[in-house]
C-alpha cells in the first residue's frame, strides 16, 4: 500500500514539474511578450525616423531660397516662411523649429516658441558639433498640433509618443543651426508594439504547444508537428529572404542617388551606373543610350552584367522611344523585337525611355540572362526606379556642362572669353614655372573694324568676327587656346612653343586672315586684316599681367607701323621688334614666315 502511494506519489510529482516548467516558461513567455517588443519598436522607430530626418532637412535646406543665410542672420522671406508652414500637411511632421547657433528658436511653425533658447546640453555638445539628436518623450494630446480634438476624452487623457529629432546644418564644414523636427509616432508605435506582440504571442504559443505535444503525444504526432514547424520555418525564412532583398534594394537605390548627384560627367556617371547596376539587377544585362546633341541619333555610353551597346541607334529603332513609353519584349501574344535590340536570342527585355523635365533624354535598355522571364519580370518596378534616377543625374549633369559652358565661352565666335583666358594663362604659366617650359601669347586686333562697322553694319562685323574666330579655332591644337577677350579683340594662347615657332604661327594666322573672303549677302566685303603683337615667357614677363601688357604694346606698335603685320616685344618692354616681310617697315623676320 505505502509502495503504491509512493509510485502514486513520485508520478504526480513528475507531473507536478512538468506543470511548474510549462508554468515558468509560460511566465516567461508572456514577460517577453509584454516587454520585449517596445524598446524593438522604439530602436526600428528611431532608425526610420533618423533617416527621415535627414530627407526633411534636405527638403528645408533645397527650398530655402539661401539656406545658410537663413540660419546664419536668422531671417527667412514670406516665400521660405509659406513653404516651411506648409511643410507639415506634406509630411509626417506636425512642428518645426528653425535654431541658429546658439539655440536661439527664429522660426517655428508654432508662434510661440520663436525667441525662446534651447539651453540643454546636448544642444551645444552633439547638435552643434554636427551630431543628430533624438528623443522620444511622452505628450498629451493638446501639445500636439493637427491632432483632431473633437475625439473622445480617452484619447485626450491617454499621453501621445512624440519623436524629437534635432538636425544640423553645415555651411563650409561650420555648424550654423539646427532643425528640430517633431513627429507623433503613437499609432505607428502602438500597430509595431501589437503586431510584434502578436508575432512572439504566438510563437511562445507554439512553442507551449510544442512542448506539450512532445509530452503527450506519440513518436508520430511529434514528428507531423516537427514537420508543420519545418514548413512554417521554410515559409518565414523565404519572408526574411525578401524582406532582406528589399532592404538591400532600397539601401543600393540610394546609394545609386547619392553618387550619381555627385558625379561631375557623363563618362564617371556611366561608371558608376554599370557599377552600381550589377548589384541591383544581377540577372539582367543592360545598356544605356543618351541623345546626342543634334537629337538625331542616341550615343551608346555604358553596358554591364555582359551586355553590349552600339556606338550608335535611331531614335525609330527603339519600340519603346517610339510609343513613349516602356515597352516589354515577351509580356503579350504577339510583341515586336527593336532594331537595336538585333540580333535577337528571344529571350525578354526592357526598353525604359528615361525622361528628365518632360522630355526624353535617353534610353535604358534590360534583357534577361535566360529565357526564365518570371524573375527578370518581376524587377520591373525596381528598373523603372533605376531608369527614374539615372534620368535626373544625366539631366543634372547636361545641365551643368551647359552653364559651364555659357560661363567661359564667347556667344558669337564660340571661342573662350577673357574670363577663360585669364585662368588658362595663369595656369599655363604656372606650369611653366614648375616645368621649366616656355608659353608664347599672341594679341590679335582686327583692323579698322570700326570703320567697317560703320560702312556696312553691325551684322556684316559680326561675320566677319566670326570669320576670324573660325580661323584662330582651326589654328589651335592640342593643349593651345583662343580668345576672344572683346570686341574686335582675340588671343592665342601657346604652351610648350619657342618664340620661333610663335612667329611663324602668327604670321601664318595673319596670311589665313588676309585670305578669308567674307560674304555679306550678294557682295563680297572687303579685305579683312589683322595685326598682331606676341610676347614671350619669361623673356616678357612672368606674370599674366606682364605677358599681356606686352603683347598689347606689340600689337599697337604693329598698328602705328601701319596694320596687317607682326610685331614682337623685345627683352625691353618699350622696345618693340618687327618681323620683316609683314609690313613696309623692315625689321626682324621669323624662319617659316
């Protein structure tokens, strides 16, 4: 009897352990259940809002009209003030503060905060070193501006999560304010603290359950249970996988921005297109064309993931570029293959017409490494993105080049301005300095243009300055340069060339001159000539400056002897050389001249 009820005794106890353990683990559980997801939440919630963060303060600092003005005199215009009030019902910001670098609030979307000082010590010690920084703090609903108070008084009563986010603004590598960002994250932060929640709820359910079964259930019960645990492991890990894929396409993407904002011309933004291209469309290979520009034919500029691209296409070759919009090789019943797509394997392909400012200024094309289309289909989305990018950075890009190129060149000869002369003159002798090497400059002035301005007009002066600038053009080679500072003015810029050789390079433009016959509608103008003056490095100066002034001393000297020759300065300033054979006056002639 004692041995039973010890038998008895010893198998509820077993039982009694196994109840505690499913206890103490279920005790667990539901602690990890309640406490685990917030701070989760609260770290994901802060990641997302940082880099928010930073997307908020490049908006402010692009529509501010001078952005760091703004901060440094703390004034903003009624055009930056209307665009930062409506800031908020485009965003998931409700408040802004605008700091200088003192702390000092000089604008806010909130009247009353202007004038007032952040005087915490996380202001000076992170903001103001360039550091982001963010707080997540508890408000009630009145402190929260939009929010619809007409709700029910719980909601009133029930504190709200609001994110601060304090974001530096540079100018030069010097902190010169801050925007401070608040943000009400309370119903993301409660669906992420459910759903997390519910996700640990019922994996700590499962895993009760498990143990359980395992406790209860026969050999082949544990190993059905085992295998619905394997798919639903398959099942979240594919989950994970894709998260993770999206993750990364989403990081590359900006990355891909990043570097082609930064990118100073076509070739090195093309580099970085293959580049970041193979990362993000590995199953792809692709070609980029951009318009040439006469617009008549696309110019093949970069291929990846082994694909390949033609110097050049037709506009009318590409399906795509012709309907005006991306055309898929492969999606329907019947589908036409593009000229340039020639020759043709079958497998699918994209052609994405890539658009800048509503016009198009290029074309990318994609084509599936195998004839399996459903994965290469399945990137559309995620290529159209990368078209929409690169679209912008060749538009940036083009543009730039063309203000740079407004900025140095003459509009009516198209040769280089005074600008452009002064620097490459500086930076020619410069290197001659370091060198050891010689540089010659040449002051050309065409003769009596005024006088033949006024015989036949302005447009007929025009050509015929034109006409010079196209002789002066074809003149130049290789690393030499022409100018035209003003008016009837030009200059050619020689380096690495003794003073023999620009002699005879300045005799030979003048006889190009004098041979040139202008037209000027149905008659012949007359007879254009040009006199010259050249100077020398160092023998005339090793300044710009000086190079200049003797050149021009030369010319005018050419000019009083009686025009249409060359004159070159002597080691003297106020001595001036003439090249025999260029005028009446004899003087020094050059070998070839």
């Amino acid at each position: 009897m004692s041995e039973k009820f010890r038998n008895t005794a010893r198998q509820n106890l077993k039982w009694v352990s196994v109840a505690a353990m499913l206890a103490t683990v279920a005790a667990g559980s539901a602690w990890g259940v309640y406490k685990l997801p917030a701070p989760i939440v609260d770290a994901m919630l802060e990641a997302d809002i940082r880099k928010q963060a930073e997307l908020w303060r490049r908006r402010v600092v692009l529509h501010l009209e001078h952005a760091e003005a703004t901060f440094i005199t703390g004034y903003v215009n009624d055009e930056d003030a209307k665009y930062l009030t409506l800031m908020p019902e485009a965003s998931d910001v409700y408040r802004l503060k605008l700091f200088d670098e003192t702390g000092h609030v000089f604008w806010s979307t909130r009247i009353d905060d202007v004038g007032t000082q952040n005087e915490n010590p996380y202001f000076a010690a992170q903001v103001m070193q360039g550091v982001t920084y963010y707080k997540q703090v508890e408000k009630p609903a009145t402190e929260i501006d939009g929010l619809n108070l007409h709700s029910t008084h719980v909601e009133h009563a029930t504190p709200h999560n609001v994110a601060e986010i304090y974001t530096p603004i540079s100018d030069n590598g010097r902190v010169v304010g801050a925007v401070e960002f608040y943000t009400d994250v309370t119903t993301l932060r409660g669906t992420f603290i459910t759903r997390v929640r519910m996700l640990l709820g019922a994996l700590s359910t499962l895993g009760l359950l498990a143990m359980g079964l395992v406790s209860l259930v026969i050999f082949r019960t544990n190993q059905k249970q085992m295998r619905a645990l394997s798919r639903k492991s398959d099942h979240e890990r594919k989950l994970m996988d894709e998260q993770l894929r999206l993750a990364r396409e989403v990081k590359l993407l900006g990355e891909l921005n990043e570097w082609l904002q930064s990118s100073r011309s076509l070739d090195e933004l093309f580099d970085m297109v293959s580049k970041f291209m193979t990362h993000i469309l590995p199953n792809a290979e692709g070609s980029v064309y951009v318009y040439s520009n006469s617009r008549d034919v696309l110019d093949g500029w970069a291929s990846w993931n082994g694909g390949d691209h033609k110097d050049h296409i037709h506009p009318d070759s590409c399906w795509g570029l012709r309907r005006g919009r991306v055309y898929e090789y492969g999606s329907g019943e019947v589908t036409f293959v593009c000229e340039h797509a020639e020759p043709h394997d079958g497998r699918p392909y994209f052609c994405f017409p890539i658009l800048a400012h509503g016009e198009t200024v290029g074309l990318m094309h994609l084509r599936a490494h195998s004839a399996d289309c459903e994965n290469f289909a399945a990137n559309k989305k995620l290529a159209r993105m990368c078209a929409e990018q690169i679209s912008m950075a060749i538009s940036n890009v083009q543009m730039r080049d063309q203000l740079h190129d407004q900025s140095v060149r003459d509009p009516l000869t198209g040769l280089f301005n005074r600008r452009h002369m002064t620097d490459s003159l500086r930076k020619g002798i410069s290197r001659c300095q370091s060198q050891g090497s010689r540089l010659s400059l040449i002051a050309i002035d065409v003769d009596h243009f005024k006088k033949f301005n006024d015989n036949h007009g302005h447009d007929a002066g025009d050509m015929v300055l034109r006409a010079v600038g196209s002789v002066l053009e074809q003149a130049c080679d290789g690393d030499e340069v022409a100018c035209r500072p003003g008016g009837e003015e030009f200059t050619l810029i020689l380096p690495d060339t003794t003073p023999e050789d620009a002699l005879t390079r300045a005799e030979l433009v003048r006889q190009a001159v004098e041979e040139v016959t202008v037209r000027y509608g149905e008659k012949a103008l007359p007879r254009v000539t040009i006199s010259i003056g050249v100077s020398h490095y160092p023998s005339h100066g090793t300044m710009p400056q000086d190079l200049m002034r003797a050149a021009d001393e030369a010319l005018y000297e050419a000019k009083a002897r009686g025009r249409n020759q060359v004159y070159v300065a002597n080691q003297n300033d106020s001595v001036i050389t003439p090249v025999e054979g260029t005028a009446e006056t004899p003087g020094k002639k050059p070998d070839a001249a």
